[in-house]
C-alpha cells in the first residue's frame, strides 16, 4: 500500500500536547507529539507475513519514508516499535546547520558542545525510542538496530541549535517485528 501525504505543517510550533517543536538547547523538549496529519510521511508499507508462517499473532513488516525537518526538535515517524523489533534506518538529503556549514545525514566534525550526543558528527541524524529522551541512537546515512524497549520512533539531527537549520532528511524506516 502507497500513501502520500501532501499536508503542509501547521504554522502553530505548539503540538497537540503543548510542547514546542524547536529548542536552542542540548536540553530538548520531550520529543513532539505531531498531531497524524501534520506529519510529513511520503509512503507506507505494510508487507504481509509469507503464508507458511502466518499465524493470529504474526506481525508485519512496516516501512515508511518520513521527512524529517532541521529545525525541528523531534520529529514522530508514525511508528511504534516494540522490544526486539529490528529498525533498518537510511537517510538521504542535506541540512544547513549555520549560515556557512552543510551536512549529510552522516554529519560533519564540528565543535557543539550541547548537540545531544557528543561523540557523534554533527548535524547527523539521530534517533529516540519513547518520549524521555533517553538512550539516543546515532543513525548516520544507514543504521540498523533492535529496539531495546517498547516506544514510538522520533528522529532529528544532532545539534544544539536548531534554530538555524535549513532542510531535511528523507528517512526510509522499515520495522520487522520480533516473532
């Protein structure tokens, strides 16, 4: 199944639960809580699990392609993992950073001392699980991991301040369950 969604942002930078959608520091908000049509999702899959071993509670695989904005704080991806489920994550795309300073979705070396994680390039891609902001996932240009607690999926760039950003990452996202 192929959904495209051409909904534009809403010009509020308040979400449905009150928290703004950018921060100038390494102190984010919880991350934001974009109300569904809000989001920018390109596509969503959902492929079927093979007959020979679809069961009741078998799960399929999810695949979305989300964009996520510079200047934004986080952003949802419309996906909810679980503990044990396998995220496969690539990203595309560039991002202004300051006036004279660009990044891929695999960052740059440049001193930020309040980017949330330190040891990783700036202006790269990261990820969340849940809404604590706890456990930051650096994703890079390509990333994969199992989820290590139940939570929705949140993405944004590693930087301190966003305000000044410019542009996005499209971000395939696929998600095969735990079985």
């Amino acid at each position: 199944m192929l959904i495209l969604t051409t909904t534009p942002r809403p010009s509020s930078p308040d979400d449905d639960t009150g928290h703004k959608t950018t921060s100038n520091n390494a102190t984010r908000s919880t991350p934001v809580l974009n109300k569904p049509s809000s989001n920018p999702i390109l596509e969503t899959r959902s492929n079927p699990v093979p007959s020979s071993t679809n069961s009741p509670n078998s799960a399929s695989a999810k695949e979305i392609v989300a964009v996520v904005p510079a200047k934004d704080d986080w952003t949802y991806s419309n996906l909810t993992v679980r503990r044990g489920d396998r995220v496969k994550l690539s990203a595309s795309g560039r991002v202004k950073i300051s006036s004279s300073k660009e990044a891929g979705p695999e960052g740059v070396e440049l001193e930020d001392r309040n980017k949330l994680l330190l040891d990783q390039p700036t202006g790269g891609l990261i990820a969340v699980i849940g809404d604590d902001n706890d456990e930051f996932i650096y994703v890079g240009r390509e990333n994969e991991f199992v989820a290590k607690r139940d939570g929705k999926l949140f993405l944004s760039v590693n930087e301190g301040d966003l305000t000044d950003n410019n542009g996005s990452f499209n971000v395939r996202v696929k998600v095969d369950p735990s079985r």
